[in-house]
C-alpha cells in the first residue's frame, strides 16, 4: 500500500535511519538490459514515447537493484514537442531543435497536449502495474526556465546565453514564454498524477548561473505557479524540485517560496548545511564521480551524507544523473552500503 512507500513517507516529513534511495538516470547506458533494448529500438526518442519500451526501461533498474523508487523513462523535452516545436535526436550530439525568439506560434490546444502525452501517461500505467507496492513511482516534467534555454538556443549547452538575453531585453514577452511552458508543465504533471504517480520531480538543469533577480523571476515564480496549479488539482501532490548547482541563498529561497515538499540538491550543496537551513525534506547528492570511482572513496561520500543527514527526512540520491560508465558492482556497493544495519 501507499503507506509503505518509503520514499512517500519523506515527501511527508519523515525521517529514517535508513534512507530510501533512487538515483537520476537509474535507467541508462550503463546497464546491459538498457542498450538491449535501446537497439531493439532504434532510437531514444522512439523509446521514450512508445508504452512498452518506456515502462520496461524503468522496471530495469528496480528488478536488478531494488531502489525504493522508479522514476519513469520519458525526457523533458516531451514539454515543447507537445507546444508543436519539434525536437530531433542526433545520435552522439543530442537533443535539438529550432531556436524560437517569441513566444507565438505555440500549440496551446489542451486536447492536442492529452493526445500527444498519451503514451507517456500509459508508460506510467504500465510500470505501476509492474512494481511492488513498496516501490514509489515517480513522474516528472523540466522546469519552464530549463526548457526556455533549449527553446531559446535551439540546443543546451550555450550557458543559458540566448535565454538569458531574451529575458533581459524583452522581459514580458521571455515572461509570456515561461507562463505558455508552466500551463503545459502543470498539465502534464497533473496528468502524470492522475495516470499513476505517486509523486513528481522538477528538473529545473540550468538553474544555475543565475544571478539572483533574474533567478526569483524565472526559476522560483514560474515553479511556484506550477506547484498552486498542481495542487489545485491534486491538493495531496507530492512534489520535488531540483534547481540545479543554485547557490545556497538560491535553495533557500526556492524552497521558502515554491511550495516543493523537497529539494534535490546537486554534488556541491554542502549537505549539511541543507539539513541545518532547509525546511523541506532533502534529497541527494552524492557525487556521480565518486560513484563511479567506487572503493573506500565512495563509502567515505556515502558516509559523510549519512551522517550529515542524520534526523533529516532525506531520500539517498546523486547530485546530477548517474553516468553511462559507471560500473554496476559500484551501484551495488552503494546501496549495500546506504542500507546497512546502523
């Protein structure tokens, strides 16, 4: 039942001496039975929106390690290929699309945005009917700003350059474009909920580099207007928000005014620090690097978060995604060492 999810039971404010655990990108290159499947496939995109592919890819992870929590095999770009701005898949370069210099000419059609996230929706089905019922399900959209840098240069990776310019020559109409993106955001994580989820994240990537003002006006605002819209809608939603490498004043704020139950803080958010100032529940972040690294130095980091999370309702989870070369007997090592008897 609901009531043994013990990833739920954080989002509520629960501590546990024993933190549950899942990693971003738990689903990836780094495991066999994922490349298996990717060129049974074909591509990534087809994975990502065909039901079946979708839900097995995130079973993955959960049959081999037994995480506390699935989190659904989909991308944040699904977002503005739902708007009508189509997004391509270039094997070894990644995701883009043509840049956009306003905020007209998005599919604002609702009915259009259920049909074209309907595979997604049937995934998460799918896959709650596949995990036990200790095994949260998570599902989770990119944040209006995170997506704003992809729309803006046509591609991630510029520094937040065109996003950052457009907001500050023409403040309404970059305003216009994270309003357009938060509608749809909101709708698909309601939607998400409605389908299944037990709960959602939100990926804000590019959150960091933000210099303070800009930082309330695009990343904090627009969440916070998905967070009342989503809890509207769903007044018990579970919701966890990631601003990625934010500075410390920045996840203060984010998490006093956003409305999120927890915060995922990346690799260099001293984590206690987290627990001391955050009134939320934590979660997070051990670095990819270490994990991959693996041996004493990944015990240390496993250790140094446990204990500087201690008393805390914390979730045991990465500062960022898990890496295609990390090896499996480090995931394994990690968890053994998260979950042993203390």
């Amino acid at each position: 039942m609901k009531s043994d999810r013990k990833v739920l039971g954080v989002l509520e404010g629960k501590s546990s001496p024993v933190p549950p655990i899942w990693l971003m990108r738990q689903a990836g290159r780094y495991l066999p039975e994922y490349r298996a499947l990717r060129a049974e496939a074909g591509s990534f995109w087809k994975m990502a929106l065909t039901p079946r592919y979708a839900a097995e890819v995130t079973l993955q992870p959960i049959r081999r390690f037994g995480f506390d929590a699935a989190i659904l095999f989909s991308d944040i770009l699904t977002v503005p290929e739902a708007l009508g701005r189509k997004v391509t898949f270039t094997e070894g370069e990644g995701p883009s699309l043509e840049p956009v210099t306003s905020a007209r000419g998005f599919d604002e059609d609702r009915d259009h945005w259920a049909a074209y996230f309907a595979p997604v929706y049937e995934a998460l089905q799918r896959t709650r009917e596949g995990l036990g019922d200790e095994t949260t399900l998570l599902g989770f959209s990119g944040a209006p700003w995170t997506l704003a840098t992809y729309l803006a240069a046509g591609a991630g990776g510029d520094e937040q350059r065109a996003a950052k310019l457009w907001a500050y020559r023409d403040p309404k109409g970059f305003g216009y474009l994270l309003d357009i993106l938060g509608e749809c955001v909101a709708f698909h994580l309601i939607r998400q909920l409605e389908a299944g989820a037990d709960a959602v994240q939100i990926f804000d990537s590019w959150a960091g580099g933000v210099p303070d003002a800009l930082f309330a006006k695009v990343v904090i605002a627009p969440t916070k207007k998905i967070v009342a819209k989503v809890r509207k809608a769903r007044p018990d939603a579970k919701i966890i928000g990631f601003p990625r490498a934010a500075t410390l004043e920045g996840y203060k704020a984010y998490a006093r005014k956003t409305g999120v139950d927890a915060i995922s803080l990346d690799t260099a958010a001293p984590m206690g620090w987290a627990s001391r100032h955050l009134k939320t529940a934590i979660q997070g972040n051990l670095d990819p690097i270490a994990l991959i690294a693996g041996g004493p130095a990944l015990d240390k980091a496993v250790d140094d978060i446990l204990a500087a999370t201690a008393g805390k309702a914390h979730i045991f989870n990465l500062g960022h995604g898990i890496l295609p070369d990390t090896p499996i007997a480090h995931v394994e090592q990690l968890i053994a060492r998260v979950r042993a008897d203390r």
